[in-house]
C-alpha cells in the first residue's frame, strides 16, 4: 500500500504502526510518530492500523544548536 512517511510516498508491507518501524529498521524508543497530524503514544503502535494515503511523521531527536 502506498502511504507518506516524513513526505516521501513511498509502498509499504506493514498493516500496523509497529510493524512500520520493524519494516523501515527503526530500533529504539526514542523518537516520536504522527499519524495523519495526530501524535501517538507509544503504548497505541501496536494497535494502530494503517491504511493507504496515511500520513506518517517519524520524527527523532538531534542534538546541537
């Protein structure tokens, strides 16, 4: 199913939220993800289904100034 993730369309496998991330090699805890602008805790990924043309925002912390 084709969706966007951080503004790239792009074809996914993954049904679910937390399948997305093993998919795309995401290891951690330590970012944060938005589904259609809504930011989900991380105790709903799992749970979270995903359907073509979703949204999704993967965003993870940088340091510097």
């Amino acid at each position: 199913m084709r969706v966007i993730i951080n503004g790239e369309e792009r074809e996914i496998a993954a049904t679910r939220l937390d399948a997305l991330l093993g998919e795309l090699d995401f290891e951690g805890t330590h970012f944060a993800i938005a589904l259609n602008y809504d930011v989900l805790p991380k105790s709903r990924w799992a749970a979270t289904t995903l359907k073509a043309g979703d949204e999704i925002e993967i965003i993870t912390p940088r340091q510097g100034g």
